[in-house]
C-alpha cells in the first residue's frame, strides 16, 4: 500500500514539473509573441485612422466650396 502511495507522489511531482515547464514555454513565447501582433494590429488602427480622417477632410473642403 505504501508503495502505491509513493508512486502517486511520485506521478503527481512529475506532473507539477511539466506543468511549471509548459508554463514557462508559454508565458516566454506569448511575452514575444504579443508586441508584435499588437503592433500589426495598432498599425492597422491608424491606417484605418487615417482613411477617415483623409475622408473628413475631403467632405469638409467639399462644404467649404
């Protein structure tokens, strides 16, 4: 009986031990993985930004003749 015990301790330790592993595969890759997506995003943010404020313009220059 023992020896049962000691082996689920055993599959628990190792189990905690890859979890802790995959944890930090995960949180180094989202930490570079992240800036870049969000900067894709942002950039596409002020593009489409932009688009409208150029539209604005072109209406108001419209109104204004």
């Amino acid at each position: 009986m023992e020896a049962l015990g000691n082996m689920g301790w055993m599959i628990l330790h190792y189990i905690v031990i890859i979890m802790g592993i995959a944890f930090i595969f995960y949180s180094v890759g989202s930490f570079f993985s992240k800036p870049q997506r969000e900067a894709r995003h942002d950039a596409k943010r002020m593009e489409d930004i932009e688009q409208k404020l150029d539209r604005i313009i072109e209406l108001l220059e419209e109104k204004g003749r």
